[in-house]
C-alpha cells in the first residue's frame, strides 16, 4: 500500500517565549504527503476595525506584501490561511497579564506585578497570579509572595514551571522578587497553587528584566538582568551575569563580557538553545553564541543599520522551524525593533517615533554566518510584537505599536503614561519559506484593544492564539492606554476547516523512539511539526493509509530538543491537529548538586549585605 509522510508538531509550554517543537517527514516518489500541525490562539471576535493609518485601510482580502514598492493583492501562500478569521473575547483575566504559560489543553497560568488588580487572593489581597480556564472561561487567583514584575520563565525537564526574578516592594503588600523562584507543577483539573520558600531557595543575585533558556540537561540558563528596576539599564543597578537553576558548578554567577559591551540595552536579551548544544544570545545590536559548557562567547555580525532588538526596543523574534530537510541548521529572524539612540535621556524620546521595518535574519552555520544578516521589510513599523511559530511553520507577529518605545512614564510625551503610541491591531503572517519579497500576508481580522506593553500572546492547543495583558502604567490605570483585563482569542482561518485528528499518543517520548499514532482526516500535505518553547523541531515520521497508522520518530536528542513537555499536533494539507500534551524525555528532574547549592546561597548572603549598602531603588519606568 502506498504510504503518505506526515509532519508532526510539538508545542510546549512556556513563559514570554514559545517553544516548537515540529516533526518533519522523509520522502520518497511512492508516498503521498500529509502533513501535523501545531498551536495556535482564540480570541474574542469583534468587529474589524480601521486598522491605523501608516498601514492602510482594513481589508478582509489577504496580501502578500514584498519588500519594496506597495502591497499587491496575492492568492494567498497556504490553505490553511485562506478564508476567515475572527477576534473573540473570551473572559476577562483578573490580573493583567504580563507573562503566560500553557500548562495543560485546559489551562493557561497567567503573571503580572503586585498592583491593585480587581481579582482577590484568598486572604483578600489583590491577586497578581491567575489560572485560566479557557473552555469555561473562568479565572481562579493564584496566591505569590513575591513580586514578579519584570521577571522571566521556562519549563524544567519535570514539567515543572519556574518564575524567575522580579522587582522591589510594591504599593500592594509583597516582598521583594528580584531574587525570587516561583515554582508551579501541573495538577489535573487546574487544582494546586505556586511554591515559594523566598528564605531558602532563592536566585544568587538580584535579577530584574533576565532572560533564561532550558538546555540539555532540563535545567534553565538564567542571563542578565538589573539589581532593581527601570526604563535602560544603568551602570549602578546592571548585572552582567548568568546563573542556573538548579545551581551549577560553585554556584556563583558567571560574568558575561557580551551582557557588559551590549549596556544599556541589555535587558532581557533574546535567547534560542541551538542543535549544537550552544544558545543564540542578542541585545541592543549585538548577537553571540555562548557555549555554556566552557563559557566561550562567539560574537556575531551586528544587527544592520542600527536596529536595536530587546527591551526597550522589543523587536519581535524567533528560531525558524528546524527540520530533517534543513538538516537541523539553525536560521533566527528579528523583526520590529527600534533605531533610536539608546545614549539619549528618556526625555529624549518620543512615543511619536517610527519603531524599525526591518526584518533580519541569519542562517547560524560557517556560511550563513559568513552572509550575514538578510535583510527585508515588514508591512508597517512595529515593535513589542509577539513571535508565535505556528504549526506549519509560518510565523504570526501580533500585538505590538507603531511608534515609541516599551515601558511607561519615561519620554517627553507620554500617552496617558505609556511610551507608545499607534497600537497596530491586526497580526501578519511571515512564511519563511516563501521567495524574498514575498513573506509577508495581511489583511487578518482585526480587534479593538490595542496591546502594549506588558502585554503577552500565546499558542493554544486547539491551534487558535491567545491574547491578553496591556498596562503601560505604575499601577491599574483607566488613562487612555488602559489596563487591560479583556482576554481575547485569535482564530486563524483553519479553525473553521475539517481537520485532522489522532489518537495513541504516548505520554512519554523518548530520543529516538518510534511510536504509532492512528490519524483521521489526513488529507494530502507534507509537515509533521512539534512546537514548545519557540523551537519548531521536524520530526520523521511515515504514514500508512491502509491502517490509517503514523509512524513517528522522537527528536534525535536533547541539544536539538531539550527535555521537558511539549506538544504534538499533525497536519493535514497544512491544516493542524489540535495538540496533545507530551514530554519529551523521562521526566526526570534536572542534574542538582548540593555543593551549588550551598555556594549560591553563601554568595546571595554576602549579595544582600551589598544590595543594602547601595540602597537599591527601581529608576523608574519599567
């Protein structure tokens, strides 16, 4: 019987990044291709609004748009994509949502600051953690201790979610987060609550704005950040350092000479674990690979004319989907940013400012690096875009501005207090293996809440995108640029197709194992994908027509997929499953080491007897 090749996709769960993992097909001339797909988010539907004028009138045709001259309307690239999609509301958030995280096909955890948020914890303070139930739409607070404005997230290889850092006291009674660890294990049913134990496990320093990456072994790199808070990193409050948790080595942090040249902008630098078992690292214009094995930095090509890329410039980024075909060759793409003059005082800056329409991206091996940048043009200007990495591939930026730069209470002329204006409301799709010039579609649905700073977008497991979040403000606000507690789902057009389904999942897959799944409405397409935490992983699979069997092999190993949950979803004629919760790997816990541990919280002793000499206190912004 002829077999049809499938791609299969695994989605993970995650913090501020996503990662895919993606399952990709061989191929042989007897076989037909059908392919898996991956996440996506929902929303609540509204009516399309104008979408703002540097970008042209709302449409509901779609448009691929080159990189010179105006948009010329094109069929459009993929199937899946063609046709009607919708914003909806699905519920309000409680708090707002700074960072989300999926944890299960039901829900997703979301983070904010300690400010004055309508949802009440149990003991009647203001809730700055919730749970969401996204089939009923409902929202449960989720008690923390310590504020965890500004910090950072991942998975572990157990499946369990670290938080990260944070800032100084707040107005609504907390302590202080900037050395916090907040850990959450799913439970079935949405049941269980956030640990902390601020007095014994502990980050070893102050860490405001990090960054961090799960590597190979299942543990997370943490990486830069600030002692305590503010619009650009300056020279008293800068942290130029890396750390794991759990600890490693003596438990010390590590002192990176990349994080120091990239001051001030070196505030939550984009980071991609890379198939070598190295991390993509980039801030203000630079980019390196650090090898955290032995700690050599291998500077990259500077991002082209002057484009700055992370906080507070946040340019939209990602690791373009690595498969078979590709031979597992890393490729990022920056998109968004801004080119204004990091030397200048805030008040220097103004919310009115373009942000950057550029697009670069850099294949990561011996040539691509000897290229260089690519260098295109989006549809419009944009910045503090989301990334998401969609099932089949593609690349969805959503949320974001216009003009200004992130954060709030800083430039001259503050709309309401944010240091943005001119919210772009409709997302693009950047197909990344479409001819130069034309990558990018328009024309999706639009909503009316614009989506500023602190605000967040995370794939679904039913394939549709999910929204929230939006507060460049001190606290909860009812200024122009509001906060926002509207949570909104965006369904791509393939949420209305027939779709593909399966079943047999394993909850456990190991490297290299094989597995079966039985595929229903398989169509005739040629992707398998995994997604989780914004790594896209190709995995080879065969399909069997006659029994409807797919056979599926895991990720080669843990430098191209670290350990930890992930997603699976297959597509079919590029249309996505919906995705079903896995872990890659045994589940085991991450390598711990007691002689770390007691070394990383020696150094935070003697850290704090200095952070209270200096009399640490946030800049301002944020």
């Amino acid at each position: 019987m002829p077999s049809v090749h499938f791609r299969v996709a695994l989605e993970g769960i995650f913090l501020l990044l996503f990662t895919v993992l993606t399952a990709a097909l061989t191929h042989s001339p007897s076989q037909q291709d059908v392919s898996s797909t991956y996440f996506a988010d929902t929303s609540n539907v509204w009516s399309f609004a104008p979408r703002d004028h540097l970008f042209g009138e709302a449409s509901n045709e779609r448009r691929v748009d080159g990189d010179s001259g105006p948009s010329s309307i094109q069929p459009i690239l993929d199937t899946a994509w063609d046709g009607t999609s919708a914003y909806q509301q699905i519920g309000t958030s409680g708090v707002a949502v700074m960072q989300m995280s999926v944890i299960d096909d039901q829900y997703v955890i979301f983070f904010d600051k300690a400010e004055q948020n309508p949802l009440d914890t149990s003991d009647g303070n203001h809730a700055w953690s919730a749970l969401f139930d996204t089939h009923a739409h409902t929202v449960r607070a989720l008690k923390l201790i310590t504020n965890s404005f500004c910090a950072g997230g991942g998975w572990l290889s157990n499946g369990t979610l670290i938080d990260y850092g944070g800032a100084l006291n707040e107005s609504v009674p907390s302590r202080s987060g900037v050395m916090g660890i907040r850990l959450y294990t799913p439970q079935p049913n949405g049941v269980g609550e956030i640990w902390e134990d601020p007095a014994t496990i502990h980050l070893a320093t102050n860490r405001w704005y990090p960054s961090s990456a799960r590597i190979s072994d299942g543990s997370q790199i943490i990486f830069g950040g600030a002692l305590a808070g503010g619009f650009n990193n300056v020279p008293a409050n800068d942290n130029p350092t890396l750390e794991y948790f759990p600890p490693k080595g003596n438990g010390q942090p590590v002192t990176s000479q990349f994080l120091q040249d990239a001051m001030p902008s070196n505030l939550f630098p984009h980071m991609f674990t890379l198939p070598d078992n190295r991390i993509f690292v980039a801030a203000n214009t630079l980019a390196m690979i650090y090898s955290w094995v032995d700690g050599t930095e291998t500077r990259l090509p500077n991002f082209p004319n002057g484009v700055r890329v992370n906080y507070p410039w946040s340019a939209g980024a990602a690791l373009l989907p690595l498969t078979p075909a590709n031979n597992y060759t890393p490729e990022v793409l920056f998109c968004g940013g801004s080119t204004v003059d990091d030397s200048l005082p805030p008040s220097g800056i103004s919310s009115q400012t373009p942000a950057s329409d550029q697009c670069a991206r850099m294949v990561l091996d011996t040539a691509g690096i000897a290229a260089g940048w690519q260098v295109e043009t989006m549809p419009g200007t944009r910045l503090m875009n989301d990334a998401i990495v969609m099932p089949d591939g593609n690349i969805l930026f959503i949320n974001g501005v216009a003009t200004g730069v992130a954060g709030y209470g800083n430039v001259a002329d503050q709309i309401g207090q944010s240091n943005a204006d001119n919210p772009v409301l409709t997302p693009w799709l950047y197909t990344p293996s479409a001819a130069e010039g034309q990558r990018f579609t328009i024309g999706f649905a639009n909503t009316t809440i614009g989506r500023l700073y602190h605000s967040t977008a995370s794939l679904l497991p039913d394939g549709s995108v999910l929204v929230a979040g939006s507060n460049p403000n001190a606290d909860v606000s009812t200024k122009k640029y509001m906060t926002r507690y509207e949570v909104e789902n965006f369904q791509p057009p393939y949420m209305l197709m027939t779709r593909p389904s399966y079943t047999s999942t394993p909850q456990n897959i190991d490297y290299g194992q094989i597995f079966m799944v039985t595929v229903s409405n398989p169509g005739n397409a040629t992707t398998v994908t995994v997604s989780l935490d914004s790594k896209y992983v190709g995995l080879v699979s065969d399909y069997d027509s006659a029994s409807g069997q797919l056979s599926i092999t895991g990720p080669p190993n843990a430098y191209i997929y670290p350990p930890g949950p992930a997603w699976l979803y297959i597509l079919g004629d590029g249309i996505p499953s919906n995705g079903t919760k896995v872990m890659i790997g045994t589940g085991a816990n991450p390598p711990s080491s007691a002689e770390a541990y007691k070394g990383s919280i020696q150094y935070s002793k003697e850290a704090q007897a200095q952070y209270q000499k200096m009399n640490l206190t946030s800049s301002g912004g944020g």
